[in-house]
C-alpha cells in the first residue's frame, strides 16, 4: 500500500482547494481519455481529479475543470453538506445522462459552487447548499450581477483561481 502511495504522489500535480488532487492520469487512463475527447476531466474516489490532456476545449478551461471537480471531491468527503435535494426540470433534462440520482445532484451542486451558468437556476434548497459549501470550502465567488458569464474569478483562501471563457 505504502508503494502505491508513493507512486500516486509522484503523479500529483497540485493540491486543490477541500483537499483533492490534481494528477496525471495514468495509462489506461490515457487510453480511455483519448477515446472520449468529449470528457473534459473528472474525479476519482481516491479524491483525485483528472484532466483530459485531449480535450479540445479552450486551455482557460482547464482551471474551471480542476475547481468543479475538487468540489465534485469535498462533496463526496463531506456527503453530510449536500443532502438529497431536487432538481429543477431543466436540470433534471440537462443532467439526466449523468448517472444515478445522487451523481446529478453532486454535477449541479459543484456546477452551482463554481458559478458555472449549466447548473441552471438553483431552487431555494440548492442555494441553501450552496452557500454552505462556499463557507466549507471558503470559496468566494463573484456575484453573477457583477460579473459577465464569460469571466468569472473564485477565490480559495488566499489563492485566486482566474477563469475566463470557460462555459460559452
């Protein structure tokens, strides 16, 4: 165990805000990857988050990928923070391809936290989550009303995460 261990740390290529990990992704994982151009990133349940080196994105993208996936990985971690709660209907039609029940709430939560505008509108429920895990995370953020959809800047502590066109 000790020898994985070390093996996944020498893959780490930085530590994300809750915790998670951003890492390369090993082979097999290359493999699967390059098939799904399509998957911008994701985390694992070892708390890792991996990004696509062949997604075809925009590269500001890349930080908007790591954040939601770390926030993905605090949720996980921290299940008592985000409940069960229900979807809007659009959210239910735009991440109903997302796996089970649970998966869809986890994808709009971290999606809501990070300001990203897929999430949707949040219900009253889902605001109320997602206030807590800004304090949890102590993410801070932009108000939408004083930012463009386009340009979004979140801040964890006293690192600031820049994203800038991230979900046109």
């Amino acid at each position: 165990m000790l020898h994985h261990a070390k093996r996944h740390q020498s893959r780490t290529l930085a530590k994300l805000p809750g915790g998670a990990f951003w890492r390369q992704p090993w082979p097999a994982e290359v493999t699967w990857l390059r098939q799904n151009i399509n998957i911008s990133g994701y985390a694992d349940i070892s708390g890792s988050v991996v990004v696509n080196p062949f997604f075809m994105g925009k590269p500001s993208a890349l930080s908007a990928v790591l954040l939601n996936e770390a926030v993905r990985v605090f949720i996980w971690r921290r299940r008592r923070l985000a409940p069960m709660l229900a979807l809007t209907p659009i959210q239910r039609r735009n991440f109903g391809k997302y796996g089970k029940k649970r998966d869809q709430i986890d994808t709009v939560l971290a999606r809501l936290v990070t300001a990203d505008p897929s999430a949707g509108v949040p219900n009253l429920s889902q605001r109320r989550v997602v206030i807590v895990l800004n304090k949890a995370l102590k993410l801070y953020a932009i108000p939408p009303e004083t930012r463009s959809l386009r340009s979004m800047t979140i801040r964890s502590n006293s690192k600031c995460f820049r994203v800038k066109g991230i979900h046109s």
